[in-house]
C-alpha cells in the first residue's frame, strides 16, 4: 500500500482534528478523553501553521489512496531558552490503518526533520507503560526509555496506569 508523508495542509486541520477525537474516543491509548480535547479548527490551523514553520517543529499527516488523512505526527519544539532544543512528537494513527507502517513512516518523516534542524539535540514523547506496540515501534527508531511515572494516571475506574518517557537523540 501506498502511504504519502507530506506536511499538513490548512485543508487537513478538519480530518486531522476528527481523527484526534476518533483515536481519544478509543479511551485507551492518550491521556485525553474525547470532550477535553480544546482544540477547535482554528487552533488546529495555528499548528499546522505555527508547527511547520519552527526550526524542527512539524506537522505531518499520511495519506492513503482514496484516504484523506489516515494519520499524523506533530513535533512541537521548546519555546522556553532551556528547552527549545527538545521536540515533543505526537503520533496519531486511524485504528483502520494501523499496523500497516503508517505509524512507523511518520515517525520517520518527523526524525528526518529533527535530525535536520540547528537547534533540536533530541525528540522525546510520553507514552502509556503498557503501550507495548508503540513502545517497540519507537524503540525500533532509536528511542530510548528515559523514566517512568508510576500511578501517574487514573483510568476511570480508579485504575492506575505508569506514564514511560522517551527519548531519541539528534
């Protein structure tokens, strides 16, 4: 199959935005459920806007034949002194196109990015400790376990859930 990784359009915050609700209503895989997500399609905009024209920064989307965004990968950078030189990636994939290299061709565009900055040393990202697909996925690509926060988040139930941190040297 196909998958094109290219920089997100203003044309693309609308299917990116629904696909973030999509993935947040799955309930398992993002800290977020679906109505904290504050995004509107004009914040969503300002990303891709503000993301692609940062040093490092991105924001890009897969697309499919026929699909108009099956994915995307956002890389904010630091817009502290202290931390300008880390990009935090966010990966989104729609649940009918995982498990195809859709995940995996983001991260890669976003690494190809970030190892073509001036100003980023490294990429980092959070993800659930018992995310063991992703967690194998980002290890495959050079990400490193960096801690983990234990307890660090309360499913609904009262269950609690580890918080791992990783990271990707530039």
């Amino acid at each position: 199959m196909e998958v094109k990784i290219e920089p997100a359009r203003r044309r693309d915050a609308l299917p990116t935005l629904a696909l973030h609700r999509d993935v947040l209503a799955e309930g398992r895989w993002f800290i977020s459920y679906p109505e904290e997500l504050l995004g509107s399609l004009d914040v969503r905009e300002h990303q891709i806007r503000n993301l692609s024209a940062s040093d490092g920064g991105c924001f890009l989307v897969a697309r499919l034949p026929g699909v108009q965004v099956a994915g995307f990968v956002m890389v904010s950078v630091g817009s502290l002194q202290r931390t300008r030189h880390v990009g935090r990636l966010e990966v989104m994939v729609a649940a009918a196109h995982r498990g195809k290299g859709l995940g995996r061709a983001l991260v890669q565009g976003a690494i190809a990015i970030a190892e073509a900055s001036e100003v980023l040393r490294k990429l980092s990202l959070t993800v659930f400790a018992d995310n063991h697909a992703a967690i194998a996925l980002y290890r495959s690509l050079g990400f490193v376990p960096e801690g983990r926060r234990v307890g660090e988040y309360l499913e609904a139930d009262g269950t609690p859930r580890d918080d791992l941190l990783m990271a990707r040297p530039m």
